[in-house]
C-alpha cells in the first residue's frame, strides 16, 4: 500500500458532524485512500469498551479500535452518498475511491446499518446528502 496520509487534511465539517477528513489532492475512482488503523482486539474485548464509536469488526474474531488520534481515517464522517468504501483485504480495512473525488472534498462512507440505528438515527443524519434536504 502507498502510504497517503499527507494528502488529507482534518477540519470542521458540515454542522453537527464534528471533524471531517478532506481531501488535499485529487484522488481517482479506484484509487486507495487510506488505511483504518488501530489496536487489534478481540470481538469479546470490543464488547466490553464503552466507546464504540471507532470500533472496526474486521471479522467474526477480531476487531480494529481506531480511537487513536493517529488513525486519521477515524475522522471519515457517514455519508449516506459515500465517496469512499472500505475493504477488508488480509485482515487490514483499506478504503477506496468510489469515484473521483476533488481536492478539497470531504471522504466520507456508510458506516453500516447497525451503527446508524444506534449513533445517528436517534439524532438525524448531518451528512451533505440529508443537510441539502433540510436546507
């Protein structure tokens, strides 16, 4: 993998969002993006941590906690129209492009079912696709 931390930028995103990862450079459909990073744990032990926010499940045994600060694909928000994916390839979780993406624009990526219902659904969705809605 291309390490391509330094062409990301962590900035306030849209209201109600917190931070967000933006993109420094342009990046190609396809392309790799960045590494989600973090200390490998088991599903047990994922189970038990009281923030849940940045855990990871990278199969049915393990689990990535990227709650470090030095994960910067931690600061990827939920879009509900993502511009990113991740994949799960020998136990990394790599995100890609799903389509060109602008220097300047914010990644961002569908964070699943079950994390929706429990973190964003009680609140209502800030991405850009839900905030254009309410605007």
């Amino acid at each position: 993998m291309v390490n391509t931390q330094h062409k990301f930028k962590i900035r306030r995103s849209a209201p109600g969002m917190g931070l967000g990862l933006f993109a420094v450079a342009p990046i190609r459909k396809g392309e790799f993006v960045i590494e989600y990073t973090g200390e490998l744990i088991s599903n047990e032990e994922a189970d038990k941590r009281r923030h849940t926010k940045y855990l990871f499940e990278v199969d049915d045994h393990t689990t990535i906690d990227g709650a470090a600060r030095s994960n910067a694909a931690r600061y990827m928000n939920h879009f509900c129209k993502p511009n990113v994916e991740a994949e799960i390839e020998a136990g990394q979780i790599n995100f890609y492009a799903l389509r060109n993406i602008e220097a300047g624009e914010e990644l961002g990526y569908d964070y699943g079912k079950e994390y929706i219902d429990e973190f964003i659904k009680p609140h209502g969705c800030k991405c850009p696709k839900h905030a254009r809605k309410q605007a």
